[in-house]
C-alpha cells in the first residue's frame, strides 16, 4: 500500500484535496470552521466544526458531489503572503484559525492559498488548480478531540484519498476492499473463530471451537517440535505474588502495562505479564551441574497486559494472551549453538507457512535514555556484540534497530511483512544476563565452583493469538488443510437416502483423526454446497448412488468448481499425504 504522507508528489495532491474538501464543505455548511488538515499515511483528513450539524455516513456522498463540482471549475490555487496582524484581522472570527495564527512568531509573514471563494491559511505547496484533484474519495468520517485534549471540544473529521488518475483510484479502492475482507476481526466472526463482550471485557478474547481448534493444533505443533530439540514443557500460574515481580524487575519497569495490584490476606499479587520469572524460579529449584546445561523449558501460557483501549486490535493486540515461550539456560560457551538452533527451529516453522518475506532485526538498547534497562553498560555491550556474532556467523542478512531491545537485554526480532503490508514480529530470541544475577541462578562448573548461568528467552510463535490473527489475513481465512477447524465436510445428495454412507465415510475420517461433519440437513444439494464454500472448508464430499455403488466419494476442493470421483481409500491416503506434509495452497 502506498504511503501518502512520504511520497512527495502523492502528498502535495492529497493535501490540495483536503482543501477542495474543505471548499466543498463550507458550500454546504457556511457556518463550518476548519482546525488543520494534513496528509496521513493513508490520504488526508480535515477536522472541522460544523456547530450543531453532525456528518452521517450518507453525507459524505454529498460533500463527493459538491467537491466534483468544485474540481469541474478548474480554478487556480494561488499563494500570497500576509502580515500576521493581517491574519488577525481576517480570521477574527475564527477561534480555530485564530489559535494556529497566535503561535506564529511576531514579524512572520503568513501564507495563504486561494481557490475560487475559498482561502485557507496553509504552508503548502498545492497542485496548480482544482481540476487536478478530481480524481479522489472519501473513505470515512469520525470524532476527534480539538488538539488531541480530551478536554477541548469533539470536532469531526473526515478521511479521503486522491489519486492523479481514475485507474489508480479505483485499484487502491480495491486494495482497500481487499484488506477489508482480510481483517482478521471480521474474519474471526464469520468464520466463528473468537469472540468479545463487553460484559466479559475490552481485550479479552473468548475463543470459540473453531478457533480452540486452531490454537490446540498450533500448541501441538509447536510442542511436538519443541521436543524433538530438547525443551521440557512445564505450567505455571497466571497470578503470581509482586515478590516475584519486584525481584525480576517487572513491577519497576513495567508496571504501568500490567493489571492493577490485587491485595489478599496482606498479600499484593498480580496478573503476570510474562512468564520468565516463574521460569527461573522452576530453574532455581534444583540444582545444576554445567553437564546439564542447557536446559530449555517450555511453556503455552497465558498472560495479561493492560493495553491502552485505542491500541487493542481484535486478537492481535489484545490484553489476555498466550504465548509460545521458553527459556533457556546455558554456559556462556553454549551462547552461540543455542542461539543458532533456535534460528534454525524458527526457519523450519516459517518454511511449513510458507512464510518468505521476513528479516531479522536485532534489537539494541537506546544509550541516549538508559533509565528503562536495567543492568550495566558492560553487560549490554556484550550482550549486544554477542548475538552480532551469531547473526554475522549465520549469514543471515539483519539490520538493527535502537531502542526496541527488552528491558533487560537485547534480542533478533524476526519481522515478517504481511499481505496488508504491515511489520509484523512473529518470532523473538533475547539474550539475558540480567535475570540470573537478579535470581541469583547457578551451576556447579567442572571446577566445582558456582557460576551465573545466561538465560536465552525465545518465542517461535510468539503469541497465538497474533499469530492466529495474522494466518486469517494471510490466507483471507482459507487455512491450510492441516490447520483448518473442520477439514471435510461430507454431503448426502438426499439427506434420506444417503445419509447412512455418509455417517460410515465419517466413522472411517474420524478414525484416521480427520476432522469431518455431516451436513444432512433438508436442504437443497447446491445450498449446502455454497454453505461449505462461504465457512471455507478445504474439502467437501458429495456423496449419493454412484458413490454407494463403487464405495466412493467426489471430491470438490474449496475455490474449485472441479469434481472427481475417487474411492475411498484412495482418498484417504491422497489427504492423509496432504496433513502430513503440511501442503500449503494459495487461492
């Protein structure tokens, strides 16, 4: 998706349409005073009050048309300069304009664009004439505090796009409707994924069969692979006592993101926000010798984060979560292999999503504001040139990034780009040093004294919930076979005569751990056929005569008007190859 606001010549047109906007609009309400509108990463926007009238959805139609007419007229944008008492002078009347003019320095000659009967005070620069800007829509209208104080009056803001041609338009009208369809919250509720109440609570997801199914078979995944490389799978509490939190340093330094202090029998606990302090604490328990390093625990576990109510984001950003999380303790001559087998684990996984278009990103400290990390400078030097290393050794192009490493140490991000374009971090490996001090972990070495183990935290999935919201994008819900909630549908021609052979192909489906269901509802052949396409099941059985006949099913995939007959175990083993190999295919 194009970005308005750093494409210079997309700027200055959309910015000189937010004024025809603003023209269009004072035709229409004389009474309306405009505050500032500027170019954005998606178009422009003014914000505006209009006194008493309030802008509808059906309103922006008309203001469409006004602008048209407008633009038809052709005439000339001109820039003159005025004194700043000029201005004074001229906008008296307007307390929005009057505020911007005040803040100018005394002396300064303030400039002004004229188009037709409509001036605006404004920097520019502007395309030479309306006309230019006629090919344009408005996309949405909205509230939105004078000067972003909550205290000020609410003023309205509509949002629109403008393009130097007709074609562009409309293909970025498409763009638009495209991401629509993909937003996983839309997605989410008609493929009957997940839930929100505002009775349960802002954030707090509630998952419904669908999308437990989903999440149990990542979990699994994910933990089948885990295994295969040596972690142990471990569950801890969601609320823990603010002893825990004070010792890792959270409730200093991350307070302000966690749920409120809960007080009990003199006690203070608290929601956990993350789960690497409970992780030490199993680590502390036992004693370690260094030939039983590394040990890496794994856990799938919830956590709870206080998200400002405009950031959350349906299931990608939410305030209860799970994460694919573990820690690893190692030697700090163990740094390297661990590291690099983590990266490898995080390739094989985005191999089977068929993921290709991510980086890595390593995260440093900021040294211009080191108040929010904890540790020493040494500490995060090493930290930092250590997994520099790793990254160099690997081969693995990365580029950094200042001020985005954790609290307590610096960390790979893996960022992959959506189909919507955004950066997404899907995967994490920190380094850490600062948690063993603080818990004051050790092993016994081979010369029988005591060190400070390093800690690795490292999540492959990061949250399931994000990663959940960012497959239903990607796929526009179309999940690969292995992963849908409901893989096979099976449909009886008649729901009286055929619906016994379609409970026995079931039976054996189930048998082989096929997620399948009947739908044998009285009801016509191609409704439910078009059923099964609108909740985007992979594939759909039909079954009547000729099947019973030759102990068959027709196969019709999701997205394809193609048919074949095939028997039974043919079938059987044909999208038990499928599952196994995890086949992924692009609609």
């Amino acid at each position: 998706m194009i970005n308005f606001k750093e494409d210079e010549n997309m700027s200055v047109l959309n910015h000189s349409c937010a004024h025809l906007m603003a023209q269009a609009v004072k035709h229409l309400y004389p009474q309306a005073k405009f505050w500032v509108g500027p170019v954005v990463e998606e178009g422009f926007y003014y914000d505006m009050d209009l006194g008493d009238e309030v802008i509808r959805d059906e309103d922006l139609e008309k203001i469409e048309k006004e602008m048209k007419k407008c633009a038809k007229a052709d005439k000339l944008i001109v820039r003159h300069e005025i004194s700043k008492e000029e201005a004074l002078e001229q906008f008296k009347d307007d307390p929005y304009k009057i505020d911007l003019i005040e803040r100018m320095p005394e002396g300064t000659n303030i400039s002004m664009y004229t188009q037709g009967d409509y001036t605006d005070l404004c920097r520019g620069p502007h395309v030479k004439s309306t006309k230019q800007c006629r090919y344009f829509k408005l996309l949405k209208h909205s509230g939105a505090y004078w000067k972003g104080d909550k205290n000020n009056k609410v003023l309205q803001r509509v949002y629109g796009v403008c393009f130097p041609s007709e074609e562009e338009l409309n293909n970025y009208l498409a763009e638009l409707e495209d991401m629509k369809q993909r937003d996983h919250r839309k997605l989410g509720k008609d493929l009957q994924m997940f839930m929100f109440s505002d009775t349960v609570g802002a954030g707090l997801p509630m998952w419904l069969p669908n999308g437990f199914t989903v999440r149990r078979i990542l979990s699994d995944y994910i933990m089948d692979k885990e295994l295969d490389q040596g972690y142990i799978h471990v569950a801890t509490p969601s609320v823990a006592s603010t002893k825990l939190y004070k010792i890792s340093g959270h409730l200093a330094h991350y307070k302000d993101d966690m749920f409120p202090i809960m007080e009990r029998e003199g006690e203070d606990f608290v929601l956990r926000p993350m789960n690497c302090p409970e992780h030490m604490i199993i680590y502390k328990s036992t004693l370690h010798s260094y030939r039983d390093l590394p040990v890496r625990i794994a856990e799938i576990a919830n956590d709870f984060r206080f998200e400002a109510s405009g950031a959350l984001t349906g299931i990608e950003r939410a305030r209860a979560f799970t994460q694919n999380d573990s820690h690893i303790f190692c030697r700090p001559d163990q740094i390297a292999s661990e590291i690099k087998d983590v990266t490898k684990l995080i390739l094989d996984v985005y191999k089977d999503f068929d993921f290709k278009d991510y980086s890595f990103r390593l995260s440093l400290r900021d040294k211009n504001n080191t108040d929010k990390y904890f540790g020493n400078d040494e500490l995060w030097e090493k930290s930092e040139a250590e997994l520099r290393e790793v990254l160099k050794e690997m081969g693995v192009p990365y580029y950094e990034a200042e001020g985005e490493a954790a609290f307590y140490g610096p960390k790979i991000d893996v960022q992959v780009k959506s189909v919507l374009g955004h950066d997404v971090t899907l995967s994490t490996i920190q380094l850490d040093y600062q948690l063993p001090e603080r818990f004051e972990l050790e092993y016994v070495d081979k010369d029988g004294t005591k060190k400070r183990p390093v800690v690795i935290h490292r999540a492959i999935l990061g949250s399931l919930d994000r990663f959940v919201a960012f497959l239903l994008e990607e796929t526009k819900g179309i999940l690969p076979l292995w992963l849908a909630p409901q893989q096979v549908v099976i449909i009886p021609v008649s729901p009286e005569a055929h619906t016994d052979y379609a409970n026995e192909v079931l039976k054996l489906l189930k048998k082989n751990h096929i997620r399948a269901t009947v739908d044998a509802r009285n009801e016509k052949l191609g409704y439910r056929v078009r059923e099964a396409q609108t909740k985007k099941i992979p594939v759909e059985l039909v079954v009547g005569d000729g099947e019973i006949a030759d102990r068959a099913v027709t196969v019709r995939r999701y997205g394809s008007k193609d048919a074949a007959k095939m028997s039974l175990d043919d079938f059987l083993a044909m999208i038990q190859k499928e599952i196994d190999e995890k086949v992924i295919e692009r609609h």
